[in-house]
C-alpha cells in the first residue's frame, strides 16, 4: 500500500489543499512520497477502505477525517494526513498557517466557536460516512 511517487505526489497534493488550502512546494511532496514508501501501512490493510474512499472522492476528506479522528484512529487515513500535516508543520514554506497570532479575546472566541461548530457538523456527518464507507 505504500504507492509510487506520481501517485504519492498526486496524494500529497489532495491533502494538503484540505490541511492548509494550498499546494504544497515539489519538495514537500518528495518528503511526503519518501515518508510514505518508508512507513509501512501494510499492518492496517483491512483499514483503507476510508483512504482509498477519501482519495477517489476528495470532497469527502473533511468528513472521513473527523469521523476517523473519533471513531477510528487507526485508519490508513489518519496517518497518511498526520504524516502530511507533520510534514506541512515543520516546513518554513507555510509557518503562517501554523503559528499564533495575536488577537483580540472576542475574536479568539469567536474563531474558537466557529472552528468548534465546524469539527462538530463534520463529526455528525463523518461518523456515519465513514461507517457507510466501511460497508462498501
């Protein structure tokens, strides 16, 4: 399950839009490709179904990722964007995206609320994605 580079790179490409809402630099995707074709996902085989579903329907990223998070930490799907998202956070390239910024305390709350009603409306429809998916 570890994939090619172009496949690797094509995926790399899919998870990053979700994870920061930009392509990522060739360099990224090379380290993302590397990480992927050294750790092994083959302990999880029976657990893809969520990857392989996510990667043929990218709208569907957000969902399965949330519904993973809660109900299936395990799943190759989780790692693969975990491994992404490791990659993207220690890379100069996108630091604007992850350190904090200062703002005002109403407006922290406000984002705070806001980014809270967000995961719960994926939760709510993630779980059950990802449990229909798994039926697939």
């Amino acid at each position: 399950m570890r994939g090619n580079a172009s496949s690797l790179a094509v995926e790399c490409r899919q998870f990053s839009r979700y994870l920061i809402g930009r392509d990522p630099s060739a360099e990224i995707m090379e380290r993302y490709a590397r990480a992927c074709m050294k750790f092994s996902d083959d302990a999880l085989r029976g657990n893809q179904r969520a990857y392989r579903f996510a990667r043929r329907h990218p709208w569907s990223l957000p969902f399965l990722d949330a519904g993973c998070g809660v109900a299936d930490g395990t799943n190759v799907l989780r790692r693969r964007l975990l491994i992404a998202s490791a990659i993207l956070e220690t890379t100069t390239d996108h630091a604007d995206v992850f350190l904090p910024r200062t703002r005002p305390l109403p407006a922290a709350i406000a984002i705070t609320l806001f980014h809270g009603a967000k995961a719960a409306l994926k939760i709510i429809v993630g779980v059950p994605l990802l449990l229909l998916v798994k039926t697939l």
